[in-house]
C-alpha cells in the first residue's frame, strides 16, 4: 500500500511539473511575441511622427534642421 501511495505521488508530481514546464515555454514564446509587435508600433508611430512633423514644418528652418539630423543619423545606422 505504501508503494502504491509512494509511485501516485511521484507520478502526480511529475505529471505537474510537466505542465508547469509547458505553460512556462508558452508563456515566454508569448512575452516574446508581444514585445516585438510592440517594438514594431513604437517604431511604426516614430517613422510617423518624424514624417508627419517634417511634412508640417515643410521648408522652414527647424523642418531643414530635422531633416539633416535624421539623414545623419541613418548615415550613422549604415
């Protein structure tokens, strides 16, 4: 009878552990997932700013400015 008790328990802890294992890898692989579509939409509404702001200041001093800091600094990327 206590072996019989002793291998159930094993078993049910096993078997949780197992789960666990699982739900931890799915849980990350999500996490992961959101932070990219996130990164995208950060980067997505950024491009958008700068454009929508250089096209709203167009020919202006402050609009030529932003421009070039924003040509050199994906010359920099390059």
């Amino acid at each position: 009878m206590a072996w019989t008790n002793f291998i159930i328990t094993a078993t049910g802890l096993i078997a949780v552990a197992s789960l666990m294992r699982t739900d931890v890898r799915q849980s990350s692989r999500m996490l992961r997932q959101n932070l990219k579509t996130i990164r995208r939409w950060v980067e997505d509404g950024a491009e958008a700013t700068a454009k929508t702001s250089e096209k709203t200041l167009g020919d202006t001093a402050v609009g030529k400015a932003m421009k070039e800091m924003r040509d050199e600094a994906m010359k920099k990327k390059d």
